[in-house]
C-alpha cells in the first residue's frame, strides 16, 4: 500500500511512499483539500540526507496508530527543501520566528489559507524533557483548531507581512565604497579561529564563500588557514575525497556525515583559488580530489550531477566512513602501523553516537601536516601525543594505502543515493569544473596528467548540454530539478543565477559563443521574470509561478550563495563584458539594499561582499573575444 508520494520523482518524497500516512505533495491537491474540509496543513519539510529526517520518520511516521491521528486531523503534505526553497525559507522563518530556532525535519501546521501558526523540528515519540512527544503535538493542534480556528486564522493573517522578509528591504542611499569590504575583513578576523581555521565555534560550516572573499581582498591568512585545517580533518574524505556539510568540533575532526554536491562545487573552486594564492600544491590535490569524487561516485549517463550521499548507511550515521583499528590492521597488513599514524587512528577512537554506540571507531584525518598554531582555547583539549605531527609515509605507500581502504570500503552498505539533478547545484559544479579544467590546460604544473585539463573542460561541457537540453519546458523557461527521465518544477532565481555565472565562466574557458549567447539570455530572463521594480533586488520566485503567502528574497549566502548576491555577480560581469548598462543597473540594485549590512554581518554574506569587490575593482581581462551585439554587427568592448 503506496500513499501519493509514489508517483513523486523526489527521492526523499519517495523514502515516505511506503509510510501509512497519507501524504500528498505541495500542490492544489493538498491545498484544494485543506480548503474543503476545512482542515489544518500539516507540512513536513526535509531532505534525503538528513539524519534526523529518517529518525522521525522510523519512530513516528511508519508508526500505524501516529499516522491514524495524522490522517484523521489533518491534510498531511511532505516537501523535499530542495526542490521546493521557497516553501522551505517561507515557513523556516516563520517557526524561527515563533521557536527562536529551526532545523529539519521541519513541522509547521497551517491553516487551510497556507498562514502557520505552529512548527517545530523534530519530536520525539515519547516525552523527554523540555520536548512533547509527537502524538501530543497532534492531538493539542487538533484541538485548538476545533475550538479556536477563527482566532488561529487571525493570528496567522499577523504573520503574513513579516514572512516577505528581505522582500520589504528599501534600498540604501548612502554611497558604495571599498571600507565597507575592509570592515567586512575586520569583523571576520574578529571571529576567526587562529588555531583550527574557520569563523566561530563548534558546528563548523566551511563557509567558501566567505574564503572566496578573503582571497579576492589578498587576505590570505585566514583563507588559507582554515582551507589547510579543512584539508587536515575528517570533514575532507582522506580516502575518496570530497567534503562532508560540516563538522560537529571546532577541529574539523566529526563530520555530519553527508556529502552534497553544492559544498563540494563551492570548495574546489575555493581550493583552486587558495592554490593560485599560495602555491602549495596540497592544495590544488584537495580541489582535484573533490571533483574526481563527483565526476566517479555524483554524475548520471547523461553527464548532470546528483544531489547528495546519505550521512547514514543501515540505519547508522558514518557507518560507512569509520575504522576500527583492528579493520585497518586486517585490510593493511604490514601497511597498519604508518596509516595508523597518519591517520591518527586510535583504540580509543574519536567518533561515538550515542545512538549506536560503539567503541574505538574513527574518522580518519591526516595528522601529516604541521599542528595547529597558537594557544588552544580555555575549553579546548590540548593534542595528545598520538595527535602530534608524524611523518607521512611515501607517495607510493600512500596510494597503496588509499587504493586498499577504497576497496575494502567500497563492500560495505553504500549510504543512500539522493539522484536528483539540480540546476542550481549543476550549475555550481559547471563552474568548478570549467575552471579548474582551464587553469590546468593552461598551467599545468608538473605531476598533474596532460588530459585532465581537457577531460574536466568535456565534462562541464556536458553538464552544460543536459542543463540546457533536458532542465527546460515547453516556453524554454528553465526547470529546477531531474529525475527518471523527468524534469520539473519552475526553476527559481538561484537556479538562473547559478547558471548566468556557469555560462560566463564556461565562455572565458572555451572562447565558445554559444556559452555567452546562453548567458545573455539567462541575464534578459532574470531581469524580465525576477527584478523588483519598485525597491530593486531579485525575488526569488518568479512573477508568473504559483504564488506563496508571500513573495520573498532570499538574501544570506549561506550555505550557498543568494539567488541575489549570485544574479549581482554574473550581471556585473556580463556589463563589464558587454558595455550593457542596464546589467549593472540591476545588479547595484542587488547592492544597494545590503552593503551596509553585509559588512556587520560578513560570514551571512560571503558572495554579495564579492559582488561589491567586483563593483569596485577594474575589469577582469579575458582572452576570448567577445561577440557582437546581435543584428547589429558593433563589436563589444574587449575586457583584456
């Protein structure tokens, strides 16, 4: 027995086909029916990846008696937040607002109009202290709403103006100057962590667009420490390369265990850039890593790229990433004792969950390169002995290493595959790849293989192609996400802006036209479809898709960059690029409505603080020729 969500190609919305609740995606269906029946939303929101999506939904969702009461109180919808960001940003402020915190899964009950009026993240099934259990969350909503829905609904209509968030945001009148980007380095270097690298305490969120910053203002230092501590934890997959979402310490030694296309694009373009700033060729191998990772184990037939690995596999988190030290002495043999040390591999271990604990299991690191520098903080444990620096051992042992461990690896229950394609995500490995691709056709350093400058530029390519060939409907207007044959979903500003900068970046890589032509387009689409006339911006929805409660820009760069800050990017190139205007017209608009948060805020806002780096420095030069203007013959200004 299959509930709606069968039919879905989301494989997130697909994991709850088999639930015995009766879900039905957003859509009219679910609308239409709260509307009727006069029945409250209930909205689950989540993603494939996330480890505590699952939890709820083994403990509470698949349980026959909670879905009853789901069922028979409610219109019960499932949304995957990366298909549908706009329901997701819409309704995570909106429990923010009420709870002071959000997360996934994230719960929020609305009224049949689409107005919450209350949410949460996860419950357990059971009380515990401080957290209702689920079945009483249920059963107390029902229960105001058969007795107070008329004063629900109003309380929900209070909401409706705050939810538009960035959307009421008027436009600065104060001048755009290059203190505001050095004020912007000062409040990071405020909350830099000298001796781990990174901003802030634990969870540590690699934040590229915030390094990408640091290293186009020649801030080197903390770039470059926090790329080389990264490098060093276990958030960087010593084996297969790439990069977990974040790390649970400070010391970037636990990841959370899922890997996501969008974190690996972002940070190999980073680790380029922090190679062509330093020269250190660790460096460069770390941005090579991650994109083999994606072209071996993320990309599909027709050459688009997946969405995420699971952080769980068998019902455990990082079952599939950690070693016991007798594991590795079984795989290793006379190998075990210099990549126990290399890896900082201990009888102790240095992962435990609570929930499947288990002992002496450890994320593997490179305890290789130099320690980390200056005074530990006052909470911080100093390194234990078996911490300290050690000697790698050979490049050949290395990757004799590494070749066993994948292979002994590779046996185990692989974690889950979330294949859906996304524009925006694809878009950002389009960049990472064309670029990376071009700088080593035209510098490659020695070591590095004489194709691969060519085989990355082929893949972007291709990506390039699925893109534009198969993410578009009917009206040639962009689709946000592929699956099983099927692209669907209106595409969103972050999805057009993305690719504005992929096709920019893919054009100065190849010199080819139809990469700019493809470009200029999107730039004219954006414009036309996303700008806001009356307080300048992008919305992030389009004017002509189904309308929201509220129509709302997106403005934090984190943990990718804004639809916005990306859209004032791309346009400020294209107009450097062509002479146009009105690109820049709009993209200052971008601007205009933040420059004087940002620089207080600078870790919320990596990529808009880039745009205005880019607004105030002098055109980039580029070894292609530009194309002319279209039916007119007049050549545009060459930026070199």
């Amino acid at each position: 027995m299959t509930n709606a969500l069968a039919g879905e190609t989301s494989p997130y919305l697909r994991q709850h086909a088999q639930d015995p609740v009766d879900w039905l995606p957003w859509g009219e269906q679910a609308l239409g029916r709260a509307r009727e029946r006069d029945k409250p939303l209930l909205v689950s929101i989540g993603y494939s990846s996330c480890h505590w999506c699952h939890v709820m939904e083994r403990e509470s969702f698949e349980d026959p008696r909670t879905a009853e009461l789901m069922n028979e109180e409610f219109v019960c919808v499932k949304v995957d937040r990366e298909e549908r960001p706009d329901v997701d940003a819409l309704y995570m402020e909106a429990v923010q607002g009420m709870t002071g915190s959000g997360g996934w899964p994230l719960n929020v009950f609305l009224t049949p109009e689409q107005l919450p009026f209350y949410g949460g993240t996860y419950f357990p099934p059971d009380p515990r202290p401080g957290m209702p259990a689920w079945t009483q969350v249920l059963q107390a909503i029902a229960e105001s709403w058969s007795e107070r829905r008329e004063e629900i609904r109003a309380g929900g209509e209070r909401l409706r103006e705050r939810l538009a968030g960035g959307a009421l945001l008027s436009p600065s009148p104060e001048p755009i100057t290059a203190g505001e980007l050095d004020a912007a380095v000062a409040r990071l270097r405020e909350s830099f962590d000298p001796r781990y690298g990174g901003f802030g305490r634990a969870p540590k969120f690699p934040q590229a667009s915030v390094l990408e910053f640091l290293l186009l203002r020649g801030e080197r230092e903390m770039a470059l420490t926090t790329l080389r501590a990264m490098t060093a934890g276990g958030i960087h997959d010593q084996l297969g390369g790439g990069f977990a979402r974040y790390s649970v310490d400070e010391r970037w030694e636990v990841p959370h265990f899922e890997k996501m296309l969008y974190d690996n694009a972002l940070l190999a373009r980073a680790y380029l850039h922090g190679w062509q700033a330093a020269g250190e060729r660790r460096l460069l191998e770390v941005c090579l890593d991650a994109l083999a990772w994606a072209l071996r184990e993320m990309r599909g037939p027709e050459g688009g790229f997946y969405s995420a690995l699971d952080a769980d596999s068998e019902g455990v988190e990082g079952r599939y990433y950690v070693w016991t030290i007798a594991q590795l002495r079984e795989v290793l043999g006379a190998d075990a004792d210099a990549a126990i040390a290399w890896f900082g591999a201990t009888e102790r271990g240095n992962f435990d969950d609570p929930h499947h604990p288990e002992p002496g299991l450890n994320v593997l690191q490179d305890r290789s390169g130099p320690p980390p520098q200056g005074p530990p903080a006052a909470h911080v444990l100093t390194r234990t002995p078996e911490h300290a620096q050690l000697p790698a051992p050979e490049p050949a042992a290395r990757a004799r290493i590494r070749t066993r461990l994948l292979r002994a690896r590779s046996s185990r229950t692989r974690p889950a595959l979330d294949d859906k394609r996304l524009t925006a995500w694809n878009a950002l490995m389009i960049s990472a790849l064309a670029e990376t691709g071009a700088h080593l056709r035209d510098r490659r350093p020695a070591g590095v293989e004489e194709e691969l400058g060519a085989a990355l530029l082929d893949a972007a390519r291709e990506c390039a192609e699925f893109v534009l060939r198969d993410l578009r409907d009917e009206r040639a207007h962009l689709l946000r996400t592929y699956s099983q044959g099927r692209a669907k979903i209106d595409a969103y500003l972050e999805d057009y802006a993305f690719l504005l900068e992929a096709m920019l970046v893919l054009f100065e890589a190849t010199c080819e036209e139809r990469w700019f032509e493809q470009a200029t387009g999107l730039a004219e689409e954006i414009i036309a479809r996303f700008s806001d006339p009356d307080r300048g911006g992008f919305f992030s929805t389009s004017a002509d898709r189904e309308p929201l409660i509220a129509r709302r820009k997106e403005l934090e760069d984190t943990p990718i960059p804004s639809g916005g800050s990306s859209a004032a990017v791309g346009l400020l190139r294209l107009a450097q690029l062509t002479g146009e205007r009105e690109y820049e017209r709009h993209a200052v608009s971008v601007i205009r409505l933040l420059h004087e948060i940002a620089p207080r805020h600078p870790a919320a806002f990596g990529h808009l603080l880039q745009a205005i780096h880019w607004h105030m420095s002098p055109a980039r030069p580029i070894a292609c020729a530009v194309p002319t203007r279209a039916g007119t013959g007049e050549a545009l200004p060459h930026a070199g």
